[in-house]
C-alpha cells in the first residue's frame, strides 16, 4: 500500500494525471530521511483538502522530492460533518483521542476548558496547543489516508456550545452517562438526518460538571450515553464517531 504525503500551498488544479508535484520542507525532509524514500516507489500525495494523486517518485533529494501523478482523485465534502468537541485532559489522553477521532474520519476537533478540565491551556499555552493537536490530526490522516486533515479549532467555553446548540441544523450531543437513552437510539432518528452538523462533547477525567450539562440540555442539546461502561475521555469520542459512521453510511 503505498504511503500519502501532503503538500503546503498547492492548488487543487495543480493535480492532474501527468502533472509533476514537487514536496518540500519538513514533510519531504522526514520522508527522504526518515521514511527512506527512493526514486521510482509509488507513493500518495494531497493537499489536505480531499484531492490525492498517485504515482512514482521522480527525484528525491535531502530536503525534496516530486512525483508524477498517474492517477488522480477528488473526494467531495461530506454532506454531514461530524465534530469532536474535546475537553483538555491531563497526559496525553485528549492527544490520544485527537488521534483516534481523525483516524475514525472525524470531520473537525474543537478543543474544550471544561469545568473539571485539569490541563489548563490559558492565552499562553492555546496558540501551542492547538498547533500541537493539528500536527497530530495531520500524522493521523497520512497515516489512515485520509484525503482530508480534520481542521482543529480555537477552544471554546460553555457558552459557545449551548449557542451552537440553540443554531438550525447543528445536533450537540454531550456524552454522559445522565442522559439514559443510547446513542445508537437517537443516531437512528429523525434528528440525525436533518443535522448539516453534529457536535459530539466529551468530558475531561472527572467528567461533566452537573451545571455543564444543565446548560447544554437547556440550550438544546441532548445527554446520550454509549453503553454499560464507562469509557475513558481519550476512548469517548472515537467510540461515538464510530456510532455515528455506522449510522451515517460512512462505514
């Protein structure tokens, strides 16, 4: 199976059967001297943004190498996205389940300072943790090749969430063992189907406060609980991507 690589800055038009793309800076770096890639190996590159092209190697050099695309393929924009709302988490467990949810196909990352967050990013440290997520959301996708990088976004608060939740065509799930009924049970519903966007909300370690969910359920979102067990925060959201894979027709 031959491994994808990304491209920086490059069009979509650039992408064609028979056209020569070039791969420079880190990305080739690590590819030539890390990866060992050589002249002639058939490799995939994209842009990120659902266009990948296939094809041998045609030069590569410490920090570059080409590739003359063969065959080329343009994925169209799910008609359905599916956001994992992340709440920061102490480790690398909230690292973890960034990982995980873009190898299950996950759509966007929404990092969240939940009230019983122990990680605290503050002004200082957000600019460094969203990049960090991001890089993490890019390795996931070449590695699953996936045509398209999961964006990761600003973190939100409380108030952000409850006004997505009160917005047309947007479903805010939080995931919590208070809501009773399953998931699979309101992914088979009507709800999914008219959502253009569906937020799933995961807790930190000690979970939801009670007041967080409070909010949510009185903006419009609702509580749905995966299963008997309790999941931990870097397994919740991939789990329930996976739910909503099956339910959507993704898998």
């Amino acid at each position: 199976m031959a491994n994808l690589y990304f491209t920086d800055g490059l069009a979509p038009e650039a992408f064609e059967a028979g056209a020569i793309v070039e791969v420079t800076g880190e990305e080739a770096r690590h590819a030539v001297r890390v990866s060992r890639l050589r002249m002639g190996e058939r490799i995939m590159v994209g842009d990120g943004l659902g266009t990948v092209g296939e094809g041998p190697v045609e030069s590569a050099e410490r920090d570059r190498f080409t590739v003359r695309l063969e065959s080329v393929r343009r994925d169209p924009s799910p008609a359905q996205r599916v956001v994992l709302v992340q709440a920061l988490a102490k480790g690398d467990r909230d690292e973890r389940a960034v990982e995980q949810a873009t190898e299950f196909g996950v759509d966007a990352i929404v990092p969240w300072e939940a009230a019983r967050s122990v990680s605290r990013w503050g002004a200082e440290k957000t600019a460094k943790g969203v990049a960090k997520w991001a890089r993490i959301a890019r390795e996931a996708s070449k590695q699953s090749l996936r045509s398209r990088v999961p964006g990761v976004a600003e973190p939100v608060r409380l108030a952000q969430l409850c006004e997505a939740a009160g917005r047309e065509g947007v479903a805010v799930v939080a995931l919590h063992p208070r809501g009773g009924a399953r998931l699979t049970a309101w992914a088979a519903g009507a709800d999914v189907a008219v959502a253009g966007e569906i937020l799933l909300v995961v807790g930190p370690e000690g979970g939801f406060a009670d007041e967080e969910l409070d909010a949510l359920e009185a903006a419009g979102a609702v509580v749905r609980v995966l299963g008997e067990t309790v999941l931990r925060t870097s397994s919740a959201g991939p789990a329930a991507i996976a739910v909503l894979n099956a339910a959507l027709g993704r898998w």
